[in-house]
C-alpha cells in the first residue's frame, strides 16, 4: 500500500495505492476524521477522483470518514476487462481492510448509483445503509423503457454500447479529447439539453467547476473506465435484489427534471428494491445533491439497524 498525506483546508486528506483482487491497484483518496465511520463515495460516468468541498464538509460535520476510489480503469486503477457492477464489492472489502474498517455507509451519485446498491445487496454484513442518487437502473427488465426520455447525447452513448465494444470505443475516443481539457465555463457552455432547466440553476454554483474535475480526473489515462462501465451497466449486474431484510437498507433519491438518467430509472428500483426508502422531488434534475439530507438518512437506516 501506497500512501500520501496532505492537508488541505481544516481536513487531512490521505491519497491511497490498494491491493484489489487479482493483484490490481486502486487509486483511494480518504479525508476527514480517521476515527469517522467511512462513508464510500462510488462516483459516476466517466469520472475519477476529486473532492468536492461542500461533500466533504458534509460528511465531516456528521462524524464521517469520506472515501473516494476511482474504479477499474479510471486514473490510475489498474482496469479490470469485462468487469460487473458486482465487481464493486471486492473493490470496497480491499479498501475497507486497508483502512481497518469492519462496517460502512455508501453512496453513489448517477453510475455509481449502481455501484452503491450493489455493498447494500453483496456486503450486508459491513455496509450499515446505502443511497443511490439520480442512479440508473439494470438493463433488460420488465417495466421500464430504458433508453426512454434520456437527452440524446447520453441515448447515443448507450446505444453504442448496446452495439459493442468496437462501436462504443469508436465513439468514446471521439468525445475523450474535449472532456481531458473541460473546464467549468467550457461545461456550462456547451451541456446542451443533457441539463434541464433545474440543473443550470444548479451549474451556477461551484458544481460545474466539481464535475469538470472529475471528467478530467476520470480520462486522464484513457477511456478506459469509461467504457468499461457503459458495458456493466447494459449487461447483467452480476447480482439480484434480495428479500427483505437480506440486504442493507437502500434510499433511491431522483428528481422528475432528470434528462441524463431518467426519472423512470429512480421509480423501478423503488418498486424491485425491497423496502426502499424512496425520495421523489419534483422541479429538480440530475444535478440536485443534497449530500447533508443523504448522510443524515444513512445514519437514521444505520441506527434503526
């Protein structure tokens, strides 16, 4: 295990190499109290790793431990080929071992939505409760258009990986070179009707500046991870949705202005998680990340446990 230390702010921030399974490495970027219960951040499509402030005040306002990890493929995480949304468990007991921590919280915003209810379902013993925010849902099931009402970048996206891998590699390298140099402004400017009306209000906070990070974080080795995780989420999770009371408790948070991944998404797995705690609101996108409303449920569902 490598590992750096800085501190940046009121917060140390440890930058981590771990051993994954099959002798991979993980880049792992831990901040807050190291006392704090750990609270797993799966980040979403394409991104790496990258603190967002406001996140982490969050989390360390309530005790928490903040973790980031840049999936197989992305920075400098040693790629895994023909990964499953399953493979997330391996990942997180690498991490959770190397920090000395038997139990969790996780979250994912978007992609890492998936990755998130995957601890909740795999890891019950350890992960305490889970959140998916704006997170989209498996592919191939019954009930849900799944292309249905995305913009049409993102439905190019996925239909290209609907294609292959051949196709959507052809496609990825053609949009990566734009995405390595984003900026903020860059973002605000040329998002387009990937962001409804609800998410420009909220691009003009310090969030556009966040996810031009991890865009840039994300492809700076390659497209890699990105593809990798459009292939996972079109082909089977790897795992199924338990009976109550076999899982960790799951909160599905989605907004009805979501374009990217569509409110649809957030109401399936609502209905196919058991006993999910469910926040619909009305009037916000697939930007809206409410983080201190997330934690204080993770910790309300970890407490009633």
């Amino acid at each position: 295990m490598r590992q750096d230390s800085r501190v940046t702010g009121d917060h140390q921030r440890n930058a981590l190499t771990v051993r994954a399974p099959g002798g991979r490495n993980l880049d792992v970027q831990v901040a807050g109290p190291p006392d704090g219960l750990p609270l797993v951040f799966h980040h979403g499509t394409p991104s790496g790793i990258a603190v967002y402030q406001p996140m982490l005040d969050a989390a360390v306002e309530r005790g928490l431990r903040l973790v980031l990890y840049a999936r197989p493929g992305y920075n400098t995480s040693t790629p895994l080929p023909n990964r499953t949304i399953a493979d997330v468990a391996g990942d997180v007991t690498a991490i959770l071992d190397t920090l000395g921590a038997s139990e969790f919280l996780t979250a994912g915003w978007s992609g890492g939505g998936p990755h998130s209810i995957a601890c909740a379902e795999l890891l019950p013993a350890r992960c305490l409760a889970a959140a998916s925010l704006a997170g989209v849902a498996p592919y191939r099931v019954e009930g849900l258009d799944w292309l249905a009402g995305m913009d049409e970048d993102t439905r190019n996206e996925f239909s290209a990986a609907l294609a292959g891998e051949k196709e959507l590699t052809a496609l990825l390298e053609e949009v990566a070179p734009l995405m390595r140099e984003l900026t903020a402004e860059v973002l605000v400017a040329g998002i387009g009707e990937m962001a409804s009306p609800a998410d420009m209000q909220e691009l003009r906070g310090p969030l556009a500046g966040y996810i031009a990070e991890l865009f840039r974080s994300g492809l700076s080795e390659g497209i890699t991870g990105w593809r990798d995780d459009d292939l996972a989420f079109v082909r089977d999770w790897g795992f199924s949705f338990g009976q109550p009371g076999e899982a960790a408790p799951v909160a599905i948070w989605q907004g009805d202005e979501d374009r990217m991944v569509p409110f649809a998404h957030g109401q399936w797995l609502a209905r196919h998680i058991p006993a999910a705690h469910t926040h619909f609101s009305h009037g916000t996108g697939h930007l809206h990340l409410p983080f201190g409303d997330v934690f204080d449920e993770l910790l309300e569902l970890a407490r009633q446990r």
